[in-house]
C-alpha cells in the first residue's frame, strides 16, 4: 500500500515537470512569434544584467 502510494507520487512528480518543461517552452515560443528572436534574446541579457 506505502509503495503504490510513493509510485503514484513519483509518477505524479514526473507527469507535472514534463508538462512544466513542454509549458514553459510554448510560452517561450509565443513570446519569439510575437515580439521576435532579436528583441527576447535582448530582452534575457537586460534582465540577466539586472541581477
């Protein structure tokens, strides 16, 4: 029972950071579509000076 609980999470885990990366990459995606590839690769050096 304690074991199928911790692979249901562990599958649960694994489910949710595919589906983060596969997010996060057609958000990146829209944003190059949208504003172009000059203007965001501008756009993560400011903010990376920034810090």
């Amino acid at each position: 029972m304690f074991s199928s609980v911790l692979s249901v999470l562990a599958l649960t885990a694994v489910v949710g950071l595919v589906v983060a990366i596969f997010v996060a990459g057609g958000v990146y995606a829209a944003r190059v579509r949208r504003t172009g590839i000059d203007a965001t690769l501008a756009n993560a050096r400011k903010v990376r000076e920034l810090r």
